[in-house]
C-alpha cells in the first residue's frame, strides 16, 4: 500500500523501507496515471522520432555538399556556404522555426494518402537546416583530415580532380565523419523539444500539458523519470547502433597515413 512517504512497502521485504523505495520512487497512482495516458505519450514520441529522422537526412543532404563546397568550392560559392553557415548556427533554434512557421509561412504538403501540416513542415525545416550548417563542419573537418598525398597519387595515375575526390577522399571521410555525426544525433533528438514555439506537441510538451492538468499535478515526478527513460533508450539504442556503423566501416590502421 502507499506510505505516507509516496513510496509502497512490500509486505514481507527483506531489505526494509528503504530497499522498497529505491524499487519504487514515486507515487502509486500517479504511476497509473501515466500508464493510463500512454497512447497519449507515444504519440508525442511518434512526432518525436519522425521529426528526428526527418531533420538528420535533410541536414545531411545539405550538409554534405556544403562543407565539400568549403573545401573545394570556388570563391563566391565557398563564402556563400561560410556566411549562411554561420547566420544558422549563430540564430537560436527557436528563432529559426518561428521563422519557417509564421513568417515563411511553411505550407502543408499533401501525398494523396496523407497530409503533413504546415507546423511539421516548418519543424523539419528548422531543424534540418540547422543540422545541415552543424554537419557541414563535420564533413569539411573529415574531408580536410585526408592526407592530401592520397588525392595526389589518385591524380597521378590519371585520375580527374572529380574522380579522385568521389572515389579516394569522399569514402574516408564518410568513415571518419560517424562520430561527429552520432553527437549530432543525439543533439536533433533533444532540440525536437523545442518545436512547441510552433504548436507541435512531440514527447516533452505532451509530458508537461499531462502533469499541468488538475488530475495529474500530482505526478510530475513521474512523468518526467518516464520520459527521461524514453529519452535515454532513443539516444543510447542510436548511439550503439552508430557505434557498430563506425566500427564495421572503420579503416584498418596502415591504410591511410
């Protein structure tokens, strides 16, 4: 039964109070409270995982070739890429999406057999452009950390420019990027929080509208270590899951100088 305490002892523990309360931190209902919104819950974490995917492949599809243009760019089209580069990552996330919402006017977009609003929309691009400036300084940084001997001897066995850089530079650099792109990861993860400024409500908003209602402001506690458990497996399970990416694909020592 529940103690005066907000834990549940368990009759006939061995460890006493003190073992219970470590096997149950909070409060009894107001854990069934959060096991009764859980439909509510994973539709947060849907638009949570979506707009991370989303934001990432967009990123990487623009940062990519921006950060080859600031390594082998000509003049205008490598100051371009510099200076919106740093307009991006010098605006604040939030600033960006309210942007892309309510002055871009992002529209919705219709695929026949469904329909992404405007406000998903305007998330995915905030956060994939942002992500994309962030990820072009990975890949320039990979693709500067190839010793310039390789695209030498690739141009001296015949070998365009094009040609060396596609298939000598590009393929390490992709190897070499993996970490820095896990961090980047994890960071889109965590900054889909900030989509509530535009109306979308992924995992933390939907957590915070549950424990603000009469029947749950008893149950922040417990709402919040749900959550952050959630959190925890999203980054952990993706890290792990890059890790063995950057492993299997790592260059065997020797092969490179």
């Amino acid at each position: 039964m529940p103690s005066a305490a907000g834990s549940v002892t368990i009759p006939g523990s061995l460890f006493g109070p003190v073992a219970d309360t470590l096997l149950f931190v909070g409060d009894l209902e107001d854990w069934l409270y959060v096991l009764d919104n859980l439909d509510y819950l994973f539709g947060g974490l849907v638009v949570t995982i979506g707009l991370t995917i989303a934001s990432i492949l967009l990123g990487f599809a623009v940062g990519f070739p921006a950060g080859a243009i600031e390594v082998y760019g000509g003049r205008y089209s490598r100051t371009f890429v510099e200076t919106v580069g740093i307009v991006l990552r010098g605006t604040p996330i939030v600033v960006i999406l309210i942007f892309m919402y309510f002055i871009l006017r992002a529209p919705d977009l219709y695929f026949g057999f469904t329909t992404i609003s405007g406000a998903v929309v305007a998330g995915i691009l905030g956060l994939g452009l942002r992500s994309g400036a962030y990820q072009s300084q990975i890949f320039r940084a990979s693709l500067q950390s190839v010793h310039s001997g390789q695209l030498e001897a690739a141009r001296a066995i015949g070998m365009t420019k094009r040609n060396a850089v596609r298939h000598v530079v590009v393929p390490q650099a992709l190897r070499r990027s993996v970490p820095g792109f896990q961090n980047e990861v994890t960071i889109v993860l965590k900054d889909t929080s900030i989509v509530f400024a535009i109306g979308l409500a992924e995992l933390l908003t939907r957590s915070y509208q549950l424990f603000t209602t009469a029947e749950g402001n008893t149950a922040v506690l417990e709402i919040i270590l749900f959550i952050s458990a959630i959190y925890f497996v999203l980054t952990f399970s993706t890290n792990r899951a890059l890790d063995y990416v950057s492993d299997y694909y790592a260059i065997p020592s020797g092969e490179t100088t």
